[in-house]
C-alpha cells in the first residue's frame, strides 16, 4: 500500500500545517533518543515545543472542530489530546523518567497526528456545515498569520551526547 499525500480541504490545511510541524518535532526526539542525547536536553525542547505550539494547537482543534460534534471519533480526539498532556507533564514531574517514556511520548504523538489526518479530518469535512468550516478557517487565519518556526536553539538531534 502506498503512503498517497493526503488532499485536505482548504478548511483544515492549517491544521494539517501543524501536524506536519508536530511530525517533524517527533522525529526529533527519536534522534536525540538515537543519539543517546541527556534526557533533560530532550524535555527542554518538548516544553519549549508545546508552549509554543502545541498546546495551542490541541485547543483550536478542540474549539473549532471537535467541540462542534458530539461523537465517538471527537471524543477519542479530545481524549488523546489529555493523555498527551498528562504525558508532557509526567516528563516534567518525575525527572527520573526513563526513555521509555520519551519513546512511548513520540509514539502517542506521531499516532494521534496519524488519527487525525487519515480518520477525523476526512470525517469532519464531511460531516460539519460549511459555515462551521468557514468559521475554522478564519479563525486560523488569523491565529496563523504568522508561519510557525522551530527556531529552538540546541538542535541536538543533529549532535552526540559529547557536543
């Protein structure tokens, strides 16, 4: 089976903008876990990550689209998004986690992303109004004005653990 790009609608493509943001931040930590990279370094950019991404992108996702339905497919959405939160904090609270926790992290995050562009956003576009989407649309247009940087500063999945 080939991996065909998915087409997504004009409604949803920022969404799908920050997803592709999220899956290169996945990868990131699977080459710092790679590269055996000191696990602080790691959580520091997983915080820097969802402060200033997605953290907000859960929320808009939950405002504009997931909240408009009450359905078994909105649900699973919004109860991922809680247990990538639990996730985050748990890497923040027990500083002794080991990358097991990190790896299980990266694999809920690439998983759900996955969720959400091959099941929920197809369904979503389908079933919500126009004037549901409209709204989205705007909304994310403004929000997004300005194009999303990873500009973290230690880039260390491109390093060893020694620079």
């Amino acid at each position: 089976m080939e991996n065909k790009p998915i087409k997504r609608s004009k409604y949803l493509v920022e969404f799908s903008k920050d997803h592709h943001a999220s899956l290169l931040f996945c990868w990131k930590i699977k080459e710092g876990l790679k590269k055996n990279i000191d696990l602080p370094r790691i959580t520091k950019y997983i915080n820097f990550f969802w402060e200033r991404h997605l953290k907000a992108h859960f929320s808009e996702e939950e405002e504009l689209l997931f909240n408009q339905v009450e359905d078994p497919l909105c649900q699973q959405g919004k109860a991922e998004h809680l247990l990538l939160t639990e996730q985050v904090n748990r890497l923040n609270q027990d500083k002794n986690q080991a990358m097991g926790a990190y790896v299980l992290f990266e694999e809920l995050l690439n998983k759900h992303i996955r969720f959400e562009e091959r099941v929920l956003f197809p369904y979503l576009e389908n079933i919500l109004p126009v004037s549901v989407l409209d709204n989205a649309l705007e909304q994310l247009l403004v929000k997004h004005a300005e194009t999303y940087h990873d500009n973290y500063p230690d880039e260390f999945w491109t390093k060893t653990n020694d620079e």
